[in-house]
C-alpha cells in the first residue's frame, strides 16, 4: 500500500502565514501596541471567569456593571481556563490557532468543492493573503474574528448534511457576539437559496431554520439578555446607524421605505465631513482585487454578506466604513469561498484564475499595508516587514520589568496600552478613569495620549503631584507609576 505524501505546499503556507500572523499579533502585544479597548476588557473579563465571578467590567467602568450588557459574547467565558496556562498571552493565542483553523476549513471546503488539491491550496493562500486578516490582528483581540473562522466550517458541513457538525459550529457562531447571530441569519438563508437552486427543498428547509434560530437567539439577546443585565435605565449601546433610525426597528422599517437612500448610504460619505470621502471606495476597490467582483456570479454568498456591509456602511462612525482594524474580517471565507465557486464551474484555466486572483490579493494588501485612505491607521503596528513594527523607541523589557513591581493587589487606573498587561486584578480602571484605584500607570513615551492630547495629558500629571496625593513609585524615561499617598 503506497503511503499518503503529505501536501508540502499547503504546509509551507501555513507555516508563513503562521510566522507572519504570530509576528504582527503577538509583537504588537510585548510592544504596548494593544490597548484597553478591546484587548483589555476581555483579559479582565478572562481574569474573574477563571475565579469563577462574574465580570464587572472594571475597564469600561463607570458605563457597566457587567461586560455582557455591553456586547454578549461566550467566548471569555469558554477560553478563561486557559488563563491559567498561558496568562496575558490567553486571547491573542486563541485568535492566532483561530485564524488557522479557518484557512484550514477553507482548504477543507474548497477540496471538497473541487476534489483539487492544488487549487484548494491556492485557496488557503488567497484567504491568508486577504487584506482584512491584517487589518484585524494589528488592532487586539475580536471576538468577531474567531467566529468568522468558523464559518467556513459550517459551510462545510451543512454542504455535506453533516447537521450534527453543522449545528456545532453554528452554535461557535451565534455565541461570539450578538451581531454574529444577525449575520447567520443571512448564511442560514444563503445556504438555503444556495439549496433551492440545486432543487433541494428539503435542505433548503434546514438552511432557513438555521436563520430562524439565529434570528430567535439575536432578538433574545438584544431584546431580553443585554437589558436583563444593564445598568437600570442602560439601553443596548450599539444602534449606531443613525442614518437609518434610532433602533434596530427603525432602520428596518427605514430600510424597506426608503430602498433609493439605502442604496445611497452604501457609496456615499454620510457624515457631513469631507475629510472621510473616499473612505467606502476603498473599501470596495480592496473587495474587488481580492476577488470579490465574482460575487455577483453566486448570489448565494451575496445574500451572506449584505449584513456586513450594512453595518459597515450604514454606521455613524466613518472607522467602520473603511479597511481599517477587524471590521472587514467576516469578508474574508465569503469572498475567497464564492471565488472558488465560480473557478470550479469552469471547464480549464481553473488553476490560472485563481492563481491571477491569489496574486491580485496579495500584491493589493501589501499595498494596503503600505498606504490607505481609512482612518487610524497605525502603520507600526502592520508592517511587520519594518523595523518600527518591531522595536519602540523605549526599552520594553524594562517597561515591563517596572510594571511588574506593582503589587498583585493594588488597584490601578492604566493608561490604554498599559491596561493589558495590568488587567488581571480586581480592580483595574482605564485612565483617566481613576475610581478608587491607588496606582496610576502611565506610559508618556507613547504618542498616543488618548483621550488626552499631550498638553492635557502632562498637565494631569502635575496636578497629580501638586495635590499631594500622588508620589512617583517607580519612573524611567518611559514609564511613570504614581502611588497614592497613604493618609
């Protein structure tokens, strides 16, 4: 019996990809290139789980009481006993082996599709190389990103009416975020239209409870969980399409009466502020070159898609239009996926089609990285392929060396970039929030000050050693951590 040779090619894209990946997520990390906001909130959240306590969302503190109410995501929950394996390190691995496992659900689609293994490796390429994959590992952790990787699978096995499988990987989805249960309602009905075009009722009929249960779960969540778990009077924070409507109800009703201004929103700069045109654009220029134009020819994965990009482009905040940072991510399966599609219903040049979209894919995103219209765009924490990606201007070892004298108990109010590292603690406030902490954390060598400019931001620290109140505990040229003053 001839043994089965292993697919070199496919093993060698991962492994590039993985050294790529892992030298973008986790260098931003050592290199205070993670922040608060998100990457902190979900290392507290981690941090009381693994205690068995609920989160109070010290971070995000005075707005909540629960970091549920503010988005519904499981998965803090289901990964926090790794916490105690592997510490501050915890999420960003889980988003690493996610973004993996979904090229390799992906390959594992795309060989099923066309019993061709090398143009289901070419197909690992495209959607490694895809421009959204980048833009989310340079900004933390996102709950959303891992769920995208799990939608190839469930492609998969609702294509193999593995329902068992399925269901599995569908429930992954919907837990990730309440707008993840929003947007598998429309894959439920994509595999569902993709089914009644192959005559299939019956499957058809699964795919449209799929997108009843998900619709079911998401109403649940906005409508009875988040509220439940509020502050008294809070409502669901995340209806930031004013352009539409006030609510989810609104933009809905909106949406149906006023079809010509919907289609609008899509392409037009809605803010009033001219400094954002050409933000949407982009975002469809990069779409296209990565192969998304094909997506007409699959209405199916059309239909997948049509909530991403109404809560991109219908948003109030022009950072969500754009290419920028993970809310471009969920493009990534549906996209190469549909390609794929459309290559295997031709007769020859299959493997000439994909191999022009793989390089159009990859040379685009490398100019992405280089250069976009999209706002905040840090470019120290992409290009790993520079030496500013890898090294600040300060030294981070001892930074870190620094932070670590503070005392596992103390209650600390850090500023963004340090909050990650300093998050798993009771008491842990994003500064300026102070609360009752008596350790402020401050990085001043960082140039990013937010919510401070640095002429606010220095000023707060002189009152803070005018009043009295606050002596310097450990300082370099970096790093300032004030202790207050015992009475």
């Amino acid at each position: 019996m001839k043994s089965k040779l292993p697919n070199f090619p496919l093993s060698l894209i991962f492994i590039l990809f993985a050294l790529i990946f892992a030298s973008i997520s986790f260098v931003n990390h050592y290199n205070f290139r993670t922040f608060g906001w998100d990457l902190g909130i979900n290392q507290n959240a981690i941090y009381d789980y693994a205690h068995f306590r609920w989160n109070d969302c010290m971070i995000m503190q005075p707005q909540f009481t629960n970091v549920l109410s503010d988005h519904f995501s499981l998965y803090p929950l289901l990964v926090s006993p790794f916490y105690w394996i592997f510490g501050e390190w915890t999420m960003l691995i889980f988003q690493f082996l996610a973004i993996l496992f979904g090229g390799f659900g992906v390959y594992k689609y795309v060989l099923n599709l066309t019993k061709n293994t090398t143009i289901s490796t070419l197909a690992v390429a495209h959607f490694f190389s895809f421009y959204g994959i980048y833009s989310a590992l340079s900004f933390d952790y996102h709950d959303n990103v891992v769920a995208t990787m799990f939608v190839p699978w469930f492609l998969l096995y609702f294509e193999q009416r593995n329902w068992r499988k399925a269901i599995l990987f569908f429930v992954l989805i919907i837990i990730a975020k309440e707008n993840m249960a929003l947007w598998a309602v429309f894959i439920g009905f994509g595999v569902s239209f993709k089914a009644l075009l192959q005559k299939d009722k019956q499957t058809a009929l699964k795919g449209l409870y799929f997108a009843l249960a998900a619709g079911v779960y998401f109403i649940l969540v906005i409508k009875v969980i988040i509220p439940g778990l509020a502050t008294p009077g809070r409502e669901y924070l995340h209806n930031s399409f004013n352009a539409l409507g006030g609510n989810f109800g609104e933009v809905i009703v909106n949406i149906i009466k006023h079809p010509i201004k919907t289609i609008e929103l899509l392409f037009v700069n809605h803010s009033g502020d001219p400094i954002y045109d050409g933000i949407k654009v982009e975002t469809y220029l990069a779409l296209a070159l990565a192969g998304g134009f094909l997506i007409v020819l699959a209405p199916e994965y059309l239909i997948m898609i049509v909530p991403i990009l109404g809560q991109k482009m219908f948003n109030d905040l022009p950072i969500r239009w754009g290419i920028s940072v993970h809310y471009s991510i969920e493009f990534a399966p549906i996209i190469v996926i549909a390609v794929y599609v459309i290559i295997n219903r031709l007769k020859k040049y299959k493997v000439v089609l994909a191999s022009v979209i793989l390089a159009a894919t990859f040379i685009s995103s490398a100019s992405f990285l280089d250069h976009r219209t999209s706002e905040y765009y840090n470019q120290a924490n992409s290009q790993f392929y520079k030496k500013a990606h890898w090294k600040r201007d300060f030294d981070v070892a001892e930074v870190n060396r620094l932070l670590k004298t503070i005392p596992a108990d103390a209650r600390v109010s850090a500023q963004s970039c340090l909050a990650p590292h300093l998050a798993f603690r009771d008491y842990i406030f994003h500064y300026p929030f102070i609360g009752n902490a008596n350790y402020i954390a401050l990085l001043p060598a960082e140039e990013n000050k937010y919510p401070y400019d640095d002429v606010t931001y220095q000023k707060a620290i002189d009152d803070f050693l005018a009043s009295g109140k606050w002596k310097v505990f450990a300082k370099n040229e970096a790093v300032m951590i004030l202790k207050m003053v015992k009475k």
